[in-house]
C-alpha cells in the first residue's frame, strides 16, 4: 500500500528518509533535466508528492518553463536510512525525520541515450 511505511515484518516505520530521481520534461520533444532528491516522508505516495512539489519549486531549475513542467516522472523512489541521507548530504549527524521535508534537490543532465 503506497500510503503506508511498513517493514518487511509489518512494522510502522513512520517519518523515513527517501532518495529519488525525477525526470523533468518542460515541453513535447525537450530533453528530459534530471534532480537528485533527498527527502522525508511517512509513505512512498507523500515522498512522491514531495519530490513533484520539490522540482516544481526549485528556483535553480535548469530550463523549467513558467508554466511548470509538462511531465515528472519517478524512476527511482528508495528508502534510505537517516544515516545513509546524512552521508548523501555530507552531514556528521543523522538528518532529522520529525517531519515531511525536502532535504536536497540537485539537478543533473542526463547522460547521452
């Protein structure tokens, strides 16, 4: 179920650490720009929403159109840990996950298909 954050014996993990991609395609025939994305979340469906309002915001955007972006796909959407997320991010202690948050958006071209 998207909108529960369990472990593999049933238990509620509650507010976890999320790594994700997002392809970002401004217009029809655009190459795709690419974020790397860091965030909190308490089910993969919320960390879904998180990243989409992340690339959807972020002032430093290659090439987002005023308008927003035509289509945001989420090829990859992983747990991590609060430790791994710290590492990410270059951080000495884990990363706080009190509460939905993006923690880093860092944007990418993608490499040559």
């Amino acid at each position: 179920d998207p909108r529960t954050n369990v472990d593999d014996q049933g238990k509620d993990l509650g507010f976890t650490a999320w790594h994700m991609v997002a392809r970002c395609i401004a217009e029809e025939d655009s190459e795709p720009v690419v974020a790397d994305i860091i965030a909190v979340a308490d089910c993969i469906e919320n960390a879904e929403a998180v990243a989409v309002k992340a690339v959807a915001e972020s002032p430093d955007a290659p090439g987002r159109p005023s308008n927003g972006w035509l289509e945001v796909q989420l090829p990859i959407c992983d747990r991590i840990t609060a430790k791994h997320a710290a590492e990410v991010l270059g951080q000495s202690e884990e990363v706080d996950l009190s509460a939905e948050a993006t923690l880093r958006v860092a944007w990418t071209t993608p490499p040559d298909s």
